[in-house]
C-alpha cells in the first residue's frame, strides 16, 4: 500500500540517486525536457522555485511512500492545466526504487493521483503523454481506465532519432464507472472507449457482432483488389470466422466512420492476424493507426504475414518498421506468403 506526500527540497538527493545509474533518455522519458542531464539537486530546487511553490494552487508534486516501511519509492506530479475546462496532466513520473517495479505500486500511485485529481480538484478529465515504446507503461495506463485518443509522430528528436507519442485521457464519468467495473469489464470499456481518431471523424472501436456483415463486405472487397482474384471462402463462411474463430485468440477492432466499415485490424499481444482497410480509405493513414494500436498492445514484437503478390502491403509494413524474417505460404490460396516482424527497439537504459 502507498500514500501521497508533498514532495519537500529534503527529498531531491533521492530523486537524484534514482537517476545516478541511468541515461539521458532515460531521464527524459519520466521528467520530460525540463531538466538536463546529469540531473543534480540543483535542477530539481530551481523547478520547485520557479514553478512548484509560485503555482501551488495548480502543480502538485508528490513522493509516493511506501506505507509499511516509510520508504519513498517514486514521484508524481498532477497539474491543473486547463483551469476554464478542469483538465488536469499527469507528470514526472517514477518507480525511482526499482525493487518496487513490476509490483503493481506505480498503478497505485497512478490511481490515488487521479482520485485526488477528480474529487479534490474536481477536475472533468486527467491526461498524459507516453512514448510508444514504453509498453509497461501503456498497459499501466490502461489498466486504471486510461484510453489512447491521440498518436503524435516524431513528437521529440533525440540525437539522430525520433520518439513517437501517445497522448492518453480519462475523464471523471469513466472513471466514475470503473470504480464499480471488475478488471475484465474494464478493459471491455476502455477497449469500446479507447482509440478515437482525429481525421474524418472516423472511431475505432471494439468489435461488435452487429457490423459483422457490412465488415466481411469491405474486408473481402479490400482482399479481392489486393490479390486480383475473387475470396475463395463464400460469404456465410467469412462471418463465421469472423464472429466465432477469429476472436478467440485476438482483439478485433474495427475503424467506423458513420455506420460505414472503414478497416478491421485483428491481433494478439505477438501477431497481427489480420489487416484490412476499405478500398475507399487506403492512403489515409489509417492502417497506420490500427497497426500502432496493435504495437501499442504488444510484448514490443509482432509478426504478421502478407501475400507476395500484395508489393502495396509489402512497402506499408516496410516503412512501418517491420523486416522479412521468411518466405513460402500457409495459407489456403496455396500463394505466397511473406513473414515479417516488427521488434520494439529497447531506450530503457
């Protein structure tokens, strides 16, 4: 069990040590670019200073302690950003003690900041920003109702590389009803809830039976123009598959613009299965969103296969990262597979 305190200036040589071992982009995953690095208690006092004491009524940075032992073992920070639309921002936030990793303590943390946000503050909706390599973090977020609502690419340069962005939101209503949600249905809803995409209005949620027809119709469309000859499967067939074999072990989500189908993406936490966009949204950037969601829930490796005769699909997964690994076909076409993988390049340092 945790518990929240005002972080004090006595409280900087621990913030300090956490970081002793550990890299620049390290330091910038968890502080963002406000501090430099090597970071020295020097840093930490001007940020207290400068922005800590002189907004109080808005910045609140905790240390999260440990209740059986006293021991601090990380750092939060809430901000009331938007004071006219009480929106507030998780920040600068650690597990410094690394024995606490893994544990379930930053989830704590993570869940007494947003109670103090929604019932102290009385904010409406708490953000965060997360790059897409960190995993753990995502499925952190998640888990206490956070849903993905924004994918910002080459959102920070580092050296010669770029880090790409997930902004992620909760608002008080969601959170309101996962408090009385078990663990299972809460990941329902913030499935159902989660990936909303900005351009052309288009949603992508959880697949839902009742699209199931109109999703076979431009999921057979789409293959039929990829490979030039017409699905062997009939109709009947596909719907099957698709309500009572595929979902058993992937996720399957659906992009809807309207009540019009726009794309299927279907995957587990090592494979995406299946991919398809409607041939009236392709170069949209939307296969793009469903395969960063399908990253964004993996173990930081994905393999798929593609046709050999889609070069279209081919030069879709080579330009978002993913690498052939094989060749020959399993597939009942008897035609030519691909294999690709993607693997999640590691910056934990």
């Amino acid at each position: 069990m945790i518990r929240l305190e005002s972080l004090q200036k006595e409280d900087f040589k621990k913030i300090v040590e956490w970081n002793e071992s550990h890299s620049a982009e390290f330091l910038l995953q968890w502080a963002g670019p406000v501090y430099e690095y090597p970071l020295t208690e020097e840093q930490l006092e001007r940020y207290f200073d400068n922005y800590v004491i002189k907004e109080k009524d808005t910045l609140f940075v905790y240390k999260i302690i440990n209740v059986e032992t006293s021991e601090i073992v990380g750092t939060i920070e809430l901000n009331e950003k938007d004071r006219t639309n009480k929106i507030g921002r998780i920040g600068r936030f650690l597990i410094g003690e690394e024995s606490y990793r893994g544990k379930g303590t930053g989830k704590e943390a993570l869940k007494e900041a947003i109670r103090i946000g929604f019932e102290k503050l009385k904010l409406n909706k708490i953000t965060l920003g997360v790059f897409d390599f960190n995993i753990s973090a995502i499925r952190c977020y998640e888990s206490v109702g956070f849903v993905i609502e924004e994918y910002k690419e080459n959102y920070r340069k580092i050296g010669n590389d770029y880090w790409n962005l997930y902004e992620m939101g909760i608002t008080k209503e969601r959170w309101e009803a996962n408090l009385t949600l078990s663990n299972k249905e809460m990941k329902i809803l913030n499935a159902i809830g989660g990936y909303i995409m900005q351009q052309d209005d288009i949603k992508v949620i959880k697949y839902d039976p009742v699209y199931a027809e109109d999703t076979v119709r431009m999921w057979r469309e789409s293959k039929e123009r990829a490979l030039g000859k017409k699905d062997i499967h009939p109709f009947e067939d596909h719907v099957f598959f698709l309500n009572h074999v595929l979902n058993k072990e992937n996720e399957i989500y659906i992009a809807v613009d309207g009540n019009k189908v726009a794309g299927i993406v279907a995957f587990n936490e090592s494979e995406v299965n299946q991919l398809y966009i409607h041939i009236d949204y392709q170069g949209r950037g939307l296969g793009k969103k469903l395969l960063e969601l399908a990253k964004a829930n993996s173990i930081g490796r994905l393999t798929l296969y593609t046709f050999e005769v889609n070069k279209k699909a081919q030069r879709f997964y080579e330009k978002n990262g993913f690498k052939i690994i094989g060749r020959g076909y399993e597939n009942e076409e008897n035609l030519d597979d691909i294999k690709y993988e993607w693997v999640q390049i590691s910056r934990n340092k």
